[in-house]
C-alpha cells in the first residue's frame, strides 16, 4: 500500500517530462486551438473589431451614410459644452446606481441569510423568492407600469391599507428613478442565490467555536458569517455596478419609447447614447459617449479591486 | 454544584427556547415575503380578467368579481402573436443550439487540452465580461447595416454560435470536475477530442448543459434591445417588440396588456417551474468557484 502512494509521483514526474518532449504535445496543442477558435473568431468579429471601430468613431462626425470626417476631439468637447442632457443623463444614471446597487447586495444578503436556515419547506420559499429573477423584458415592464400605476395599482392600493398616500410613481419626475429600483428590488432573489451558495460553503464549525464561546447570533453574523462571503459580495457589488450603469430598456420601454419620461427624470447615460446613434444618427458622438460610460466604469472597477484586499476575506494566502 | 447544573440547564432550556422562537419568526417573515412576491404576479392574473369598469373601481378587487376570460381571445385577436410566437420561437431554438454546442466545445478546450497561451486567453474570456455591452453596441449595428444583415435574424443568430464568456466559465468549471482518466482510457481506444467531448464530455455534463440551454432560452425569448435595433419589418417582430408595440396601442387597457404579458410570460414561469434545480445548480458552479 505505502510503496505505491510513494511512487505514484514520480511516475506521474516522469510521465510529464516524456509528454513534454513528444510531438505529440504539439498536436495537442493545434487541437486545443481548434475548440477555442470559435471564440478567437467571435472575439475578433464582434469585439476587439467592434471596440477598434468605435475608438476610431468617436474621433469623427461618422452618421452611417455619408460622413466620416476625423474631426478630432470635437465630440468630448461638445460633451462638456454643448450637451446639456448629458448631464442630467449622468446625475439620473448616478442616482440610480448609487441607490439601487447597495439596496439590492443588502437585500440579496439578508435573504439569502433567512433563506440559509434549517427550517422545512425552504426549497419552496427558495423557488418563490428566485422566480422574479428569471422574469424579465417588456411583460415584467407592463406588469409593473400597472402596479405602480396611482389609480389602480397594487403598489398604492396596499400602501393605502397601512394609511400611506402613495405617489405618483411614474409621472412624478421625483419618483420615477424610485419606481425603477422598486422594480428592481422585486427581483433581489437572482443574487440571493449566488449568497445561498456561498453562504453553504461557510464551515460549520467556525461557528462552533463561536458558540462554545459564547458569541450571539448577531457577532456570529459580522464576525463570521459577512467575512466568509465578502468575496462573492466584491464580486456582485462590481458586476451589478457594471450592469446598472447600463440601465437602459426599463426606461425605454416604460417612458414613452424613449422620450425620457416626466421632465427627462428618466434619460439615463444609455438612453440618451441610444437616442443620439439611432435617433438622429450622430453615431461618432455616441460611441464617444459610449467611450466615456465605458472610462468611468474602468475606473470604478479599478478602485473597486485596489480597495478589495481591504475587505474582502480569502480563506487561505495563494489567491490574487 | 447542584447550582451550576441547574443554571446550565436552564441556560440549554431558554436556548432551545430562543432558538423555536427564532425559527417562528423567520418563518412568518418568509410566508410573508413570499406573498409580497408573489402578490404582483395574481394582480397581473386577476387584472387580465378583469373589465375595464372593475379595474377602475376604488378600492380595488383582489379576485375578479366576473372572470372575463373572453380578455385572452381579444388579446390575441388585436395583433398578429401567432406570428410573433414563431417568429420568436425560431430565434429561440437556433440560439439554444448555437449557445450549448460553441460553448461546450470552447469549454471543453480550456478545460481538458493543455496548449500555450491557455491561461492567458482564459483571462481574455473572463475580461470580457467586464466590457459593456454598449460600448460594441453601434459598432456591431455598423457592421451589421454594411453587411446587409438589418431586417434579418442573422445578428439576433448568429453571435450564439461563437460563445459567450459566462457560459464558457460555467460548462469549463463543470468539465474541470470529470477526471482526466476518462480522456486517457478513450484515447487509448483510439478516440479523439472531437469524439470525447460529443460523446463523452456532452452527455455526462447534461445538467451544466440543460442550465446553459435554460438560461439562453430565457435570454433569446426576454431579449428586447436586439430585436429593437435590428428588425423593422413588422412580420419578422419577436413577441417583445409586438408586446412594445401592443402598449402603445392599447394604452391602459390594463386587462388586455396584462393578458398579453402573461402570455408571453408563461413559458417561462413554466420551464422555470420544470426545471428550477439547473437554475440553482448553475449558480452554485459560479458561487463556488469565487467563494
């Protein structure tokens, strides 16, 4: 029994070192090309080509027929001075992502914490709170267009009971963003599970030890439990950044077709790149634009990852 | 010592106590939270069987008080969302297919074939996750317009069959955990790659590959911008775009936009129902391998 444990690494050892040398290692090789090519293409065709045409774009008045005139930076300067929108599109888009994103990663966690204990039935209360996360698209935009809608709405008439006067959601400029990460929050099942995964992963006996001695609930929570999944917290916090600084077809589809709702309160930095490429067709000033959302992103995600190893916890020294 | 043993006892009692009451709360906070979640999904149900006098009345019906179930006819009589479903349908089924076979084959590249620069074009991959969308967005419709492909399928299609970066990661997380044993023993039968992964790697990642499949089908059947930006002609129209086009139409007549909704809604509630476990399995392949 020992002998073989023993050698078992050297002939792996000397297995590696005879591979290495062959020619088969070369064909090995050319085949591993072979299934990754398709992605080589599709990276080429529609992203690095993509991203090249855009940087050379947004340097020119390109509009698709007939015009594509270097003209320098015109289209950042015009940002700065000639856009008013754009601003108001950034202050929306800003509004949004700093409310929705730390509302959203609470709610997930503190679900997916209630949604972790040992109670029977928990498959099913899992099923109910992750079914809004697989709805999405203009169904869901209706559906809650009419929740929200003051008159007879579900939203309002429920607040009644408890004797609150419900806003105007979506024709308030004031509550329109608000109305949006309402909706959102209705979906917060989507990362709960991401949390339910990690949250499983948490050794049990960490909060053994705690117990014997003599921790509560609640320092179990902070001191264990919130250490052990900040890395899957680092990780939604910067992909759900990313995706609503992109937020775009709830506003398009629940203001007019676009226009920007009650006191353009809903041009957010998308809606408004979309109008510019494909409403007037300044398509150079938009993959500008599209250009500057993508800058302030990279920056966010750069901080976001030089602040991590100052929060995030890694079980164990070898991981980046 | 009689003493301590009684406190200690009691102590195990109010604990076992706390720990009852404890569960009883969270639980009345899941029933509870479970029918708030729940409730907008029987508004959209009993709105769309409603009349138009009910829906207005103050305060307002939980249960129909007269189940119109003639809303749905008249729906689908207002617009043409056979077409629309078979439209739709039809991008659907060639993005499933396009997104399980690239992606399996790419994943199966980086996870099971040692080649150089593997490492470093995995990271790629990974990296491109954190592109915006938007950013490629006029560009690709540029590309798309000087090719002649507007009006056509052929941009909603065709980027399934190159791969996407997070279905890559999840099926090669998946195909990391078969051993490599399994390859050798093949090989040394005379099997090549092309042949493990069709008939080896293909049928033992069933789950990982019905969660890629589900969540295209999700993705091809919700999808909106694209349709929005690459087809005009109304008889090409995915239900969402009819949907789109349906509300300006039928502005808050919320019984018939809450039918329609539904409808274009149900088969995914439906496969959801079916097949929950590859959503939550798929989610562990992601959370498991960040946490």
């Amino acid at each position: 029994m020992e002998r073989i444990v023993i050698n078992k690494p050297e002939i792996t050892k000397k297995y590696k070192k005879q591979k290495a040398s062959s020619s088969l290692q070369r064909k090995e090789g050319l085949q591993g090309y072979l299934f990754i090519a398709p992605w080589i293409i599709g990276f080429l065709f529609f992203m690095a080509g993509p991203l090249l045409f855009s940087l050379y774009g947004s340097f020119t008045n390109f509009n698709i027929t007939s015009k594509m005139d270097f003209i320098g930076l015109d289209n950042f300067k015009k940002m700065f001075t000639n856009d008013p929108i754009i601003w108001l599109s950034l202050k929306n888009t800003l509004y949004f992502v700093v409310i929705s994103v730390p509302l959203t990663t609470a709610g997930a966690v503190m679900l997916a914490v209630l949604l972790n204990q040992g109670i029977k039935g928990m498959r099913v209360f899992r099923t109910i709170f992750y079914l809004p996360a697989v709805l999405s698209g203009v169904g869901v935009y209706l559906l809650w267009m009419q929740l929200l809608s003051p008159s007879s709405g579900l939203v309002n008439t429920l607040l009644g009971f408890v004797g609150i006067d419900g806003p105007a959601w979506l024709t308030d400029p004031s509550w329109t963003k608000n109305a949006l990460i309402f909706m959102k929050m209705w979906s917060v099942g989507g990362g709960m599970l991401l949390y339910l995964a990690s949250l499983q992963g948490v050794s049990q006996s960490l909060y053994e030890a705690a117990e014997i001695d003599g921790a509560t609930s609640f320092r179990k929570f902070f001191h264990i439990t919130l250490p052990m999944i900040t890395p899957v917290i680092f990780f939604d916090l910067v992909t759900s950044t990313i995706g609503a600084f992109q937020i775009f077809q709830e506003a398009y589809v629940m203001s007019e077709s676009g226009d920007g709702g009650p006191a353009n309160s809903l041009v957010f930095f998308n809606l408004h790149m979309w109008n510019k490429a494909f409403e007037v067709f300044d398509m150079g000033y938009a993959m500008a634009m599209s250009w500057v959302l993508f800058i302030i992103i990279l920056v966010l995600t750069v901080f976001n990852l030089k602040i991590a190893p100052r929060w995030v916890h890694y079980e164990g020294e070898d991981r980046k | 010592m009689s003493a301590a043993a009684q406190t200690k006892e009691n102590y195990f009692k109010s604990a076992n106590f706390k720990k009852k009451t404890g569960q009883t709360i969270v639980l009345i906070v899941l029933i509870l939270g479970s029918l708030l979640i729940l409730s907008p999904i029987w508004w959209m149900i009993a709105t769309s069987l409603k009349d138009m006098k009910e829906i207005m009345t103050y305060p307002p019906t939980f249960i129909p008080k007269e189940w119109h179930w003639e809303n749905y006819l008249i729906t689908l009589q207002k617009g043409p969302f056979l077409q629309y479903t078979l439209n739709t349908l039809f991008i659907t089924v060639f993005v499933v297919i396009g997104n399980v076979v690239a992606n399996s084959f790419i994943a199966y590249g980086f996870a099971k074939i040692h080649f150089k620069g593997r490492n470093v074009l995995f990271a790629c991959v990974l990296a491109t996750m954190m592109i915006p969308g938007f950013v490629t967005l006029v560009p690709q419709y540029v590309i798309y317009a000087k090719l002649g492909w507007l009006n056509t399928y052929l941009p909603l299609i065709l980027p399934a069959f190159f791969g996407s970066a997070f279905n890559i990661f999840l099926l090669r997380q998946f195909f990391l955990t078969i051993p490599n044993e399994l390859i050798e023993a093949a090989k040394i039968d005379g099997a090549n790659h092309l042949y493990i992964w069709w008939k080896i790697f293909i049928p033992l990642a069933k789950p990982a590959i019905a969660t890629v499949a589900i969540f295209s089908f999700n993705g091809a059947w919700n999808d909106f911008l694209g349709p929005l930006l690459y087809i005009n002609d109304e008889s090409l129209y995915t239900l969402q775009l009819g949907l789109q086009i349906f509300k300006g139409q039928n502005d808050t007549q919320w019984n018939f936009l809450m039918a329609g909704s539904l409808m274009v809604l149900l088969p995914v509630i439906t496969i959801f129902f079916f097949f929950q476990r590859y959503f939550i399995e798929g989610m562990n392949l992601t959370a498991g391998s960040k946490g």
